[in-house]
C-alpha cells in the first residue's frame, strides 16, 4: 500500500455498508422468523430454501464484518451471489407455480445461469488482477 493513501477513505464506505448490511439482516431475522411462525404449514421445499436464503445471508453477514475488519472481501462476493441466486430460484418458482409457462420460465432460467457464469467469470479474471 502506498503510504499517501488514506486508509479512512478505503475503510469508511465499507465500514458504513457493514452496518447497514447488519441492520438488514436483522430485518432478515426478524421475516424469518415471523414466516416460521405464520407458515409452518408451509411445504418443505419453501422451508428449506427459505433456511438456506438464511444461512448465505448470514455468511454474507459474516463475510461484512470480517471484511470490515481484516479486510478479506472474497467470501461476501461468493456469498452474496449465491444468495442472489437462491432469492431468484425461489422467485420462478413460484411464478412456474402461479403460471405455468414453460417459455419465459426457460428465458429467466437461463438469464439467471448467465448472470451467475458472468459474475463467476468477472471475480475469476479480478482475482487473478490481485
């Protein structure tokens, strides 16, 4: 690192986005907890991605912090997308459920692949750059 730097500038922003990722997932918490309340009827497939949605956003959570704190931001970058990933599943989900159209399922199918191989290509050819 260069010694004219200011390390206030490059650790401010991500301390500030560690907290509001923190008051987020306390919202997080909270929905969660009041879907397993309402909804324990619920199928279990919905469940079981609502826990998994869970636990990447409490990776994510974690991965904020650490990288706020030793400055190891690789993991929040995985993290978030396959919690992006997960959020998105779910979402044609339950438009196949509700509409059944096998052409635009198949079309945000594959635009959610692509987007996921398209950041997965980007972080490898950026940490190649580091």
């Amino acid at each position: 690192m260069r010694a004219d730097v200011d390390v206030n500038k490059l650790v401010g922003p991500i301390l500030v986005g560690t907290w509001l990722n923190a008051m987020m997932y306390f919202l997080v918490l909270t929905q969660a907890c009041y879907y397993f309340k309402t909804y324990s009827g619920e199928r279990l497939l919905i469940k079981v991605t609502v826990l998994a949605a869970l636990a990447c956003d409490t990776l994510t959570t974690m991965a904020a912090c650490a990288s706020s704190y030793l400055a190891t931001e690789s993991l929040l970058k995985y993290n978030t997308g396959l919690s992006a990933a997960l959020v998105q599943t779910f979402m044609l989900n339950r438009y196949w459920s509700l509409t059944r159209r096998k052409i635009v399922v198949v079309i945000i199918a594959g635009m959610i692949l692509s987007s996921r191989s398209i950041s997965s290509i980007f972080l490898s050819l950026l940490n190649r750059k580091l």
